[in-house]
C-alpha cells in the first residue's frame, strides 16, 4: 500500500454580494484557482484578477499558496471581495 497522501475534495461555503454558495476544493489546488471557480460560481466576469478570498476573521488569502497551505478546512466560510492588496 502507498504511502502517499490522496487529496481528497471538500467543500468550503463562498459569500459574495450575500449570497453563499458552496465550493469544492481540493487541498493541492492554488488558491488563484479557487478565487477563478468562485468568481464563475457568482457569475463574475469582470476584473477577476482583482477579487481575492478573505478568511472569517478578515484576512486575505494569499493567492500564491495551496488550499492547504492556506490553512483552509471543510466547510470554513470564505468571503470573495476585492482584494486589499491588488486593488487599484
């Protein structure tokens, strides 16, 4: 039997404009992914690659890292907003 980790998806819940919606993730996917599923999920179209994911207690997920780097769980409410960092 192998040793190697199997990612495994789960689900995260996504508030945009307050509307949640859930997401599937995985824990190997980047987070630039992610903020590209959950922008489809809302029907965003536009400017993109300004939006970022925010954790509960209001700090931005970085998008260079994976889901589990990023410390994201099952079920773990996300908020897609502009991001502080990129905005213009």
């Amino acid at each position: 039997m192998s040793t190697s980790v199997v990612a495994k998806k789960f689900q995260v819940e996504v508030v945009y404009n307050g509307i949640t919606k859930p997401l599937a993730v995985e824990p190997h996917q980047q987070i630039a992914a992610v903020v590209e599923q959950a922008a489809h999920l809302f029907g965003v179209t536009q400017n993109v690659h300004m939006l970022a994911l925010f954790k509960a207690d209001g700090t931005e997920v970085a998008v260079n890292q994976s889901v589990a780097d990023a410390g994201i769980k099952p079920e773990e409410l996300l908020a897609l907003r502009p991001s502080a960092v990129r905005g213009g």
